[in-house]
C-alpha cells in the first residue's frame, strides 16, 4: 500500500478533481511512494526482454520507472515520453545526465517519431487510454517502431466478476464515469483496460503480424501478470 511520505486522502482527491495531465502533475513528487507504480520486478523483466538494442521507447513513462531499468542494458538511445510535465521532471532526477535519455513531452495517441525504435515498453500506463482510443494508441506504437520492432509490456486477463479485484476495479471504474459525467475536464483512469485476449485484435488491427502472450514470466507474487510481445 501507501509507503510512509506517500500522497495524504486530501491530495490524492485534489488529484481525482483535476484533469489528468494536472492530476499527475499534482502527485509527481510521491507518486512512488503510491501502489500504482508498478512493481519493480515487472518492470525489470520488461527491460530484459528488451535487452541490447540500438533504439528504445518507454511510453507513458512517467516518473521513469521503466527508464531506470532500460539503462542497465547496452542501449545507445533511450526515449521517455509522457503528457504531465511533473512527471518527466521526476523522470529526469532518476536518470541524472545520463546522455542516452531523452524525455519528451507529447501525446502516446500521436508521437513524433516514424520508425526509430528497435523496441518499445509501456508499463503501467493502459488505464490512462480510453478505449475508443486504444487504436490510436497501437497505432502510434506500431508507426515509432522499426520494421522488425517490438512492443513488450505486461498486462492480465479479466478476473472472474466474483473474485474482490474485478468488484473493487468495476466499482472503481464507475466512481470515475460518474466523475467525468459530471466534472469537466475528465480525469482519465481506468482499470480492467488493454487485457488478453482482447488487446491482440487491437495489435493486428494495427498493423502487428505477431503478437505472442508469454504465462510465467513473473515472479510470485505476480505469475497473473501476462507478458506480451507485439513485433512490426
């Protein structure tokens, strides 16, 4: 749960009350010290199936969790993108002057670049897309990538409705619908979003020719966790 110097109740619903891009702005200093990063032995296995390539993407990188773990390889360039600026500024103490890192503000729906990455990564991030949005997202993805490029990131299936994680995320998700029915401009996050099966259609809709879901690839107490590795 929430680590000690973690976001108090009073600036986590400052945060549900303003727009996305301000929300995270807002939360950027303690935001590691919340559950929502995601947990670091995802992230570090998502960087070892990247392993040693000329060009990588983090998208949605946030307060460069997944960039931390990216440096540890021999990767010439590495590129975070992200929409709050709060969080590229935390983003930008981790990595330090490391000169391979460059960290761009932009929209993941329509990133500037056109097949540049041998690899790109997204961890923690799928909440934040809409699903109206989702082939924007791959699409976007898909175009960054070189031919031969591949898309790693984690993700699950859906829980079983009975089960306490599908009731908490469902009664989640329509706590936030109400809130964007009502409060304008909507803060974006959602959960149960970009799951196998599902997600495979989107990648090949988008122009993926091999997406494959890897089972065991996490350590306990995440084995429910789902490796996939979209490739261009």
């Amino acid at each position: 749960m929430f680590r000690k110097g973690g976001p108090t109740l009073l600036e986590l619903t400052r945060q549900a009350l303003s727009s996305t891009d301000r929300g995270y702005d807002l939360i950027a200093p303690k935001f590691d010290l919340t559950p929502f990063r995601t947990p670091e032995p995802i992230v570090q296995e998502i960087a070892r199936r990247v392993g040693d390539v000329e060009a990588a993407l983090d998208v949605c990188c946030g307060t460069g969790a997944a960039l931390g773990a990216l440096r540890s390889r021999r990767i010439a360039r590495i590129v975070g993108i992200d929409r709050s600026e709060g969080m590229l500024e935390i983003a930008r103490q981790r990595v330090g002057g490391d000169a391979r890192v460059e960290l761009v503000r932009g929209d993941a729906l329509d990133m500037p670049f056109n097949e540049e990455f041998d690899a790109a990564v997204s961890v923690g991030a799928f909440g934040h897309i809409e699903v109206k949005d989702e082939p924007r997202f791959a699409a976007s993805i898909h175009r960054a990538l070189k031919p031969g490029g591949r898309f790693i990131f984690a993700t699950s299936t859906m829980p079983a409705w009975w089960t306490a994680s599908r009731v908490m995320a469902e009664g989640f998700n329509a706590v936030m619908r109400v809130r964007n029915f009502v409060l304008k401009p909507p803060f974006i996050m959602y959960y149960l979003t970009f799951l196998w099966p599902e997600v495979r259609g989107r990648l090949l809709a988008a122009g993926f020719t091999d997406v494959e879901c890897v089972r065991g690839a996490f350590p306990h107490p995440f084995e429910r966790a789902l490796l996939v590795v979209a490739r261009k």
